[in-house]
C-alpha cells in the first residue's frame, strides 16, 4: 500500500524531470595550474602544409584581395593588436564604408567553436568568405576575386603548388583558414605561471586571478578554460534595448536577443575598444559595467548581477587581465608580412 502511494508520487516527478533538460549546478571554479594549452584542432579536409600556411600568410596580408586594392584582413585584423584593428569601435573596409561591429582579435581562433560576434559560421573555411565578399569589407566577387589572383604569376603558382587547381574563392578560404591556425599564443605572465614560474604574475594580477575564478568575480563560467571562452551566446547586460540584437538577428527569438559570444580574453589589453560595438573604451570601463551588474535587460544571463567589489578589487582584475598578454606573439616573425 504505503509503496504503492510513493510510486505515485515518484513516477510523475521522475518523468516530470526526464521532460526538462537537466539543470546543471555551476562548475567548480578550475584551478588555474589546471589551464594548460590543448592541441589545435585540424579538419581532415584541409590538413595544414607549410606551403598553404605560406600561402594562407601572403593572402592574409595581401590588399589586392579587395575591390579597391585598398584593405587586407590583416587592415582590421593588425598584428600589433593581437590582430584587431586597434582602436576602431567598428570596422572601416573598402572605400572607406563602415561595419556596425568591432574587429575580434584573432588569438588562438583555431580553437572557436562559432565565429563572428554572434557565433554565425562554423569554421574557419565558411568565415573567411564573409569578409572577402561582404560589402562593406573587402568587397569582391567571388570570380573577380579568382581572376584577379589568376593573374599574379606567384599566385597563379602557389594556387596550383598548395591544392593543384588555379586560385577560387573556396581555396582562398582554405588557405587563409591554415594561416588562421598557426596563430597561438601561450607565452603571457598568465601562461608562465601556469608553467610553474611563482613570479611570473604581480601581487595585483594574483588577487586578480583568484577574484577571477571565485565565485564572487564569477568570470570563470563563461570565459572558461585556457582559452577564456565558452563559445556561447550571452546576454551580459550591456543595453536595455539592443541596437544590434546579436544572436536573435539570425534565430529570429526573442529571447537571443542581445546574445553575443563570450570572447576569449587572451591578449585583450591589446585589443580596445570592447564589446561587440566597440562601446567600452577601457578594460576598466568593462569591469564597472560587470561591477554594477549591467543594464536592466530580460536576456541578461544570471550570473550578470551586482558584484559589490571594491575600487581595489576592480583594479586587481584588470591587472589579472594585463597578464594574459603574450610580448611574442605579436612580434613573432611566422606571423608577420613575409618578405
Ligand atoms: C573591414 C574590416 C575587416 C576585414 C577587412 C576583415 N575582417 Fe575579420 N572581422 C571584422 C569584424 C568587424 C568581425 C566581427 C564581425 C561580426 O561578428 O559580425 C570580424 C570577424 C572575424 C573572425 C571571427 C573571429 C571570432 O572569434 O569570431 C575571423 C576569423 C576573421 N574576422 C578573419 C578575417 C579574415 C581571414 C579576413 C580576410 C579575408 C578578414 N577577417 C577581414 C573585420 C574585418
Ligand atoms: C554571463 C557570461 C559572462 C560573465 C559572467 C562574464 N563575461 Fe565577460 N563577456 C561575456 C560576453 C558575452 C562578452 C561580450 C558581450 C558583448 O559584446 O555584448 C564579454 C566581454 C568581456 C570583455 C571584453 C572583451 C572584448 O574583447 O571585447 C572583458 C574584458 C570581459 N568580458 C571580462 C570579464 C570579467 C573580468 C568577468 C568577471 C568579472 C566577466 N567578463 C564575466 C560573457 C561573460
């Protein structure tokens, strides 16, 4: 009898929980030592070679990818700025017309899940066919854009060498995508800490750091893992009313609304200003609009509330922040301007 009653209970609460999706508890905050580099992941459709990263180099670099001759990927996406474009709120592409975003950096991008601001493309492959054709970018079509490098002998050259067919629009992504994933970067303070080096990181980034993976900074659930990303789509606040609705204006739903994905934070005191929108003009400015908890926003993920940390505090985080810069990777020849 009395079983028979529990079962009545049970049986409905378990099917009830089977029709949910499972509620995760938070995770753990990692322990920093615990965030070494993984191994770059590679498409067995387009295997890296020295010589389609060679070629991948001279395309990225290259202005003559554009309509007007004027604008390379590496004019938004500038080594010296851990390839952003450096101090653009939005972009400026050929003929000098302008995009409503702000240039991500480029760092470690072999290992994004989802590309562009609201996670649109999902490789390498497809995302560099967005800029090399989009009108306010590099603007060409796609066989102008073949024609053009068809009549570079040296292109003409390497095209056949690399993937035995003259240059088109798809090996032109292919071989930039190569390129794309020869860009790592593992020698900031942060890294040499994680390597065992006890003074690599200042007093300040210290506090930083663990501030950054408590539960009261509460930045390690989206900006997860060595790579400071989830890859996920996150409303962090930052507008009650979103000029751009990010996420939402692919899925069409209201609540993808003010969505964008959580960016890496490698390299980013190199990479001003911030946001989606270029809004931010200071990593300072960042860390008060996550102190305050944002703007009032219904899509604004849980973990956005009020932080109560002190001017102190605030300033140890941008310290912790300052060490995820790597000195070597922007000046590191493999990936500057062959000669
Ligand atoms: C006119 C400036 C401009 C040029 C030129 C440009 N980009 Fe970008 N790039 C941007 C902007 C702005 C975004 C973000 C756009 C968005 O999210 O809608 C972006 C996004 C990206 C991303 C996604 C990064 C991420 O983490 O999501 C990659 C990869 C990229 N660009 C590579 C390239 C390559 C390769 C080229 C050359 C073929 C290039 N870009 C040319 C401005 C530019
Ligand atoms: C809910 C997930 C989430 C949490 C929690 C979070 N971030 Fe972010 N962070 C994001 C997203 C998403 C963006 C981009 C938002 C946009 O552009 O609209 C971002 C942007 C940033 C940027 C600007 C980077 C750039 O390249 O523009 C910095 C710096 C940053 N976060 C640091 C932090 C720090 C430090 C904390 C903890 C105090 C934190 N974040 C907490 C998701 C999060």
């Amino acid at each position: 009898m009395r079983v028979g009653r529990w079962l009545l209970v049970l049986v409905p609460l378990v099917l009830l929980g089977l029709e949910r999706p499972p509620v995760l508890p938070h995770a753990p905050a990692p322990d920093p030592r615990a965030l070494v580099p993984r191994v770059v992941p590679i498409p067995p459709d387009n295997p890296q070679t020295p010589a389609k990263v060679e070629l991948g180099r001279r395309l990225f670099y290259d202005p003559r990818l554009s309509l007007d001759g004027k604008v390379a990927c590496a004019s938004c996406h500038r080594p010296e700025f851990a390839f952003s474009d450096g101090g653009n709120p939005v972009s400026v592409g050929v003929f000098g017309r302008e995009g409503t975003r702000n240039a991500p950096t480029l760092t470690n991008v072999a290992f994004r899940r989802r590309l562009f601001w609201e996670g649109r493309s999902p490789r390498l492959e497809l995302q560099a066919v967005g800029p090399l054709t989009a009108h306010h970018e590099m603007g060409m079509e796609p066989e102008a854009l073949a024609r053009r490098l068809s009549s570079i002998p040296e292109y003409a050259r390497a095209f056949q060498e690399v993937f035995g067919e003259p240059p088109s629009l798809k090996n032109v992504a292919f071989a930039l995508a190569a390129f794309e994933r020869t860009l790592l970067s593992y020698n900031s303070p942060f890294d040499r800490f994680v390597a065992g080096d006890d003074r690599a990181l200042s007093p300040a980034a210290l506090r930083g750091m663990e501030l950054f993976f408590s539960e009261r900074g509460d930045c390690f659930h989206c900006h997860v893992g060595p790579e400071f990303t989830d890859d996920e789509p996150r409303n962090t606040g930052l507008y009650t009313v979103y000029p751009d609705v990010g996420l939402a204006r692919i899925t069409g739903r209201d609540e993808d609304v003010g969505k964008f994905k959580t960016p890496t934070l490698r390299n980013v005191a190199l990479t001003a200003p911030y946001m989606h929108d270029g809004s931010k003009k200071t990593l300072r400015e960042v860390m008060e609009h996550y102190n305050r908890g944002g703007e009032p926003n219904l899509n604004a993920d849980p973990l956005i509330r009020p932080l109560g940390l002190s001017e102190s505090e605030v300033d140890d985080l941008v310290a912790f922040l300052e060490s995820l810069t790597d000195a070597q990777f922007i000046s590191n020849p493999a990936l500057l301007p062959s000669r």
